[in-house]
C-alpha cells in the first residue's frame, strides 16, 4: 500500500507545474492541467486537504505520464 500524507490543492498544483504540467483552462473550482494528450482535473478549495484517493492517482498519472 502507497504512503500518502494530506496536500492542499496548491502544493498538488506546484507539483504537476514542476513535473511539466500546464494548466489548461479553470472551470469553477477545478483547475485542469494537461501533457502530452494527458488531462489531470484538481478540485481547488483553498482551506481543505483533497482526500487520499485523488492524491494518490495524481502520484500515478504523473508517474506515467512522465
């Protein structure tokens, strides 16, 4: 099982931005970032944690994708 410690959307963000990731488009609360034909949606509420499950396919998408 994958360790994953609670993030804020922000710091989730940082890291796509840093692992090449762009931003797309902002639609409401969520920011969708986009590589290689890739798209990755983070739900941005600023005072909140997002939830292990989002987290952890946000760690497999970025790893696959590169």
């Amino acid at each position: 099982m994958m360790y994953c410690r609670l993030v804020k959307a922000r710091e989730l963000m940082r890291r796509l931005e840093e692992a090449g990731w762009s931003l797309l488009r902002v639609r409401g609360s969520h920011h969708i970032y986009g590589k290689k034909g890739h798209t990755f949606s983070v739900p941005y509420h600023a005072s909140k944690d997002l939830k292990k499950g989002l987290v952890i396919r946000a760690i497999k998408t970025i790893e696959e994708v590169g």
